[in-house]
C-alpha cells in the first residue's frame, strides 16, 4: 500500500523549492560520504607507516630504514624523512647560497616544519566541507519543512477544510525535510570529530618523529629505541648482540 502522504507524494506535489532544498540535501549528503570514505581510507593506509616508526631506528642504515616506513606516495612519515636527508645534503651541496650561511640545524628544521604543514594541509583537506555540511544542513531542510508547511495551510485554507485528516498529511509531509536535514548533518559532525581525532594523532606522530630525525641528521646519533614489537626484529636484535658478546 503506498502512502499518500510519503517522500514520493512530497517530490511530486512539492514546487520547485521543495525539490531544489531535496536535491541540495542529496548533493552534500554524497559529497560529505565521499570525503568521509575517502579520508578514511587513506588514514587506513598510514597505520603501516606508524607501526613501522617502532621499529625505524633498528634498521642498519637510513636508506633501509627509509623502504620501511613504506610508499612515498602520500606517506607523510617517509616524505618527512627524505625531506630531513635531502635537507642535509642540499645544505652541504649549497654552501654559497643565502641558505648556506644559515647554520645547518636551522636549515634542516625550516625544511622538516615546511614537510609537516604541507602533510598537515593534506590531511585537513575535505574537513571543511564536512563543518560546512554539519552546521547548515538541518537549517537547509528547516527551511523545507516551513516552505512546505506554509503551502500546505496555504491549501488548507484555499480549500475551506480543517479536520485532522487534511492537516496531519500535508504537514507530517512537509517535516520530511527536517529528517533529511538531520540524516545528513548527523554523520558529517560524526565523520568530522572522528578524521580530526585521527589527524590529531598523525600530527602528532609527526612532530616525535621529526624530533627524532633532526637529532639523527645533526649528530648520526638515533635515539634510543623502544623496545620493538616486531618478532624478526627482536631476533635480529638479539643476534647482533650475541655476536658481539662472542667477539668479545
């Protein structure tokens, strides 16, 4: 049984408002579920590269530390790494230009902290088409249902008919936009919290990570690593430091 007064009788008895406050709905609910797949997935793919991080300073040189956090591509943790190396190099390789009266440490935090926002920027992107979707959507389909109830008294009135029947139809029809209006904002301001949350914490990560290799850079020295979690580089470890022990 159809239902007279369902979001198919809205469409087509709604006037041209109606159906370009419903389109307008649909257009952010898809564009904040892209961006929403999108971003995630891509958060996805660094959890690799974090893990990596345990285990980087166990690695017998920088070039092989570098292939372990991963691809290059979109991978902050690896461009923030070759970004240290090239900085270095660049520095030692330029000696008579501007930047090569800087002093070396310098150098090397300028491009670590150009490194670190431009992978900040990245990772902010499509955050604030999901802000813009959670604050105006319900005012969107607010708007929808005050236009469609104004024309449902409207007919009301025209009609000369004011029993419960002819009013609860039109107006419970008219308050579907309010639940399209929520059904979008409701997971753009849950996406949002949640890729911010996580943005955080890559940032975060970034900011050890390249207090970590600036020392590395300077002095050749890494830092003392935690204890890894990964097995074969346990064994590794252990390996090399009973070999030492029977050269001793």
């Amino acid at each position: 049984m159809n239902n007279p007064y369902g979001v198919e009788a809205m469409w087509s008895q709604g006037d041209a408002i109606i159906k370009v406050v419903a389109i307008a709905l649909l257009i952010m609910s898809v564009a904040s579920w892209y961006v929403i797949v999108v971003r995630s997935w891509r958060l996805n793919r660094l959890r690799s590269a974090e893990a990596a991080l345990q285990d980087f300073w166990h690695e017998h040189s920088f070039s092989e530390a570098v292939e372990l956090l991963g691809d290059g591509k979109d991978n902050p943790f690896r461009e923030l790494a070759e970004t240290g190396e090239a900085a270095v190099v660049h520095h030692v390789n330029h000696k008579d230009d501007l930047h090569g009266h800087m002093p070396l440490a310098d150098w090397v935090t300028a491009c670590m902290k150009g490194s670190i926002d431009e992978s900040a920027e990245r990772l902010q992107r499509g955050l604030a088409i999901l802000a813009s979707v959670g604050s105006t959507a319900p005012f969107i389909g607010l708007f929808g249902t005050v236009w469609g109830i104004y024309h449902a008294l409207v007919g009301i009135g025209m009609s000369g008919q004011a029993s419960i029947d002819k009013v609860a139809g039109p107006v419970g029809e008219a308050l579907i936009m309010t639940a399209f209006g929520l059904a979008v904002a409701i997971p753009a301001v849950l996406g949002y919290n949640a890729l911010a949350r996580s943005n955080k914490g890559v940032i975060g990560k970034l900011n050890r990570f390249a207090h970590q290799l600036h020392a590395y850079l300077l002095t050749g020295a890494p830092p003392a690593p935690k204890k890894s979690s990964n097995p074969d580089v346990v064994a590794k470890i252990s390996g090399r430091k009973q070999r030492q022990q029977e050269a001793r």
